[in-house]
C-alpha cells in the first residue's frame, strides 16, 4: 500500500514486528490457555517447542534490535549515499538474526541444557535450576551472547549518537533543538523499554542457576517472564510510532489517504537517508576546500561533522 516504507532499514523492523507476532501466535496461546485451567496441557513436546519458539522468536528480536541501532548510528554519522534500492544487506542482516538464534536455541535438543516447565508450571522455558556443568555453561552463554553483547551494541551506538547530539545545543536553532528532543527521548525510551523487559529475566535465571535452590520461587519467577513477554506489545509502539516515516503512513492509513510520500516529495524535509545524501555532498566539498586551506581549526571540522546531525530525522 505505501510503497515508501519499503525501503532497507524498515526491512529490520519488520523482521521485528514479525518475531513479535510469532510470539503471540505460538506462544502466549498455549500460556493463556495454561494459565486458566492452572497447569501445561500440551504434554512435554508441547512444552519443549514452546520453549524452543519464544527462546527463537525473543532472540531475533533482540539481536534486530542492536541491528537497528547499529543502523541508526550509520546513517546519522556516516555522510555516504546509502542506496535505498539496496536490500542484500538489510537481507543479510534478517537472515543472520534468523540464523544467530537457531545457534543458540537448538543446542538444549541436542543435549546443551533442556527445556521444560517454568514457574508456576503454565509456560515453559529453558530449565534455569538445572545445576549440572552442560545447564549452568548454557546459561552463562545465553546471558552474555544473546542478552548483554545486543545491550552493549546498543549503549554503544545511542550513546555516540547522543554524544554527537550534545554538540548541536551550540546552535540556536529552533528546529535542531526539537530534533535533538525527539532522539533523546526516542533514545531513553528504546533503552529503558529493552532494561525493563529483559534484564529481570536475565538476572533470575543467573540468580536461579547460581543462587541458592529455592530462592526464586515459582510466584517470583512470574513478573520476569511476564515483563520479557510485554516487549511483543512496546517493541511496535517505540520502533513504528517514534519512526516519523511509519507515524506519517499510519496517520494516512487511518484517515485512508494516499501515500503520504507523495505529499512530502517535494516538501524541504526530505527523508533521513536523502538529507544525509545531501549533506555528505557538502562535506566531501567543504573536505576538498580544506585540503587548499590547511589552517581551518578543529573546531571548523567539528561543526562539519555536527551539520549532519542538524539534518537528521530518525
């Protein structure tokens, strides 16, 4: 319908919302069900493959996560022309997402661990409480490579947007300082939504596999799983509504209107990827005139760099 969406980066949020969905469908059917008649009822195949699909479908979703944000980072601080027709690498980083999470979630069927029932008994995951060297290796593993290095890659890429983002309050300009508002809390509530939801269940597993037996009891482990099951209802409202392209569609899809790229086709605010276009432009000129004036400061090239940040729009 809006043929302005499909471009490489949206590809990454969709590979998102997918995951997201796929959750909902083979996975919080059978945990609702369990959860109003008290007890698993699908056997322990059915609880095995429940296990197996939210650990798959969780794990895509975050590694695009980190993806996305390494994405973001590119785009605002690299001044090359990215090519939106382009989509072997936006491809490539779907089918490596796919590919990461099947390295980490197939090993428990292969002997590495095991899934079973979690909690109270109505959902089933990985079995955190299994205390032998295979269970407590593959914690550990599934901790540090599909939950901390996605957060590190995070932290990373914002907090170097947000550190070329402190420059611009130099500049009185109006619409830059708006911009830079709409980042920082774009930036706050992507990092504050993934903590909230991840980082409960990924230290009551540590605190299950290392702690005391019987520390996290069965009600404790509940608000965890509960709060990384809730990133399937924020990932959509942060990763579309705070995306200005998808806002625009989605306010035109509402009032069932057209496209609304073709009413912003000629509209001073182009795209993010066009303005940086048009700003790397600028920069390989103003690189090449002070190649011919060697005695430009630091702070002349400074504020080159800045002037992509004024054109970006997330």
């Amino acid at each position: 319908m809006f043929r302005s969406l499909w471009t490489p980066i949206n590809l990454i949020l969709l590979n998102i919302n997918v995951s997201d969905i796929l959750v909902c469908i083979f996975g919080t059917p059978f945990s609702f069900a369990a959860n109003v008649y008290g007890r698993w009822l699908i056997g322990d195949y059915g609880c095995q493959w429940y296990g197996f699909a939210n650990s798959l479908f969780g794990i895509v979703s975050l590694v695009s996560l980190s993806i996305l944000s390494y994405e973001r980072y590119s785009a605002m601080l690299c001044a090359t022309k990215a090519d939106v027709s382009d989509f072997r690498k936006a491809w490539l980083c779907v089918a490596g997402t796919w590919l990461y999470a099947l390295l980490w979630t197939l090993p428990p069927f292969l002997g590495w661990s095991r899934y079973g029932p979690e909690g109270p008994g109505t959902s089933c995951s990985v079995e955190w409480q299994r205390r032998s060297t295979g269970g407590i290796s593959y914690v550990v593993c599934l901790f540090v490579f599909c939950l901390l290095l996605p957060l590190l890659l995070m932290l990373f890429c914002y907090s170097k947007i947000l550190l070329v983002i402190r420059g611009v309050n130099r500049m009185n300009l109006l619409s830059v300082q708006r911009r830079q508002n709409h980042i920082l809390l774009m930036v706050f509530t992507m990092v504050s939504c993934y903590l909230l939801c991840w980082m409960p269940y990924g230290l009551m597993a540590l605190v299950a596999t290392f702690g005391e037996i019987g520390l996290v009891t069965p009600v404790v482990s509940v608000v965890p799983a509960v709060l990384a099951k809730s990133s399937t209802v924020f990932n959509p409202v942060i990763y579309v509504l705070f995306n200005n392209q998808f806002y625009r569609c989605f306010l035109a899809f509402v009032r069932c209107s057209a496209d609304p790229q073709s009413v912003h086709s000629f509209h001073p605010r182009q795209s993010s990827r066009e303005e940086a276009v048009a700003v790397g432009s600028s920069l390989t000129h103003r690189r090449s005139l002070s190649l011919r004036h060697p005695s430009r400061t630091p702070l002349s090239m400074e504020r080159r760099t800045l002037s992509l940040v004024v054109h970006y729009t997330p």
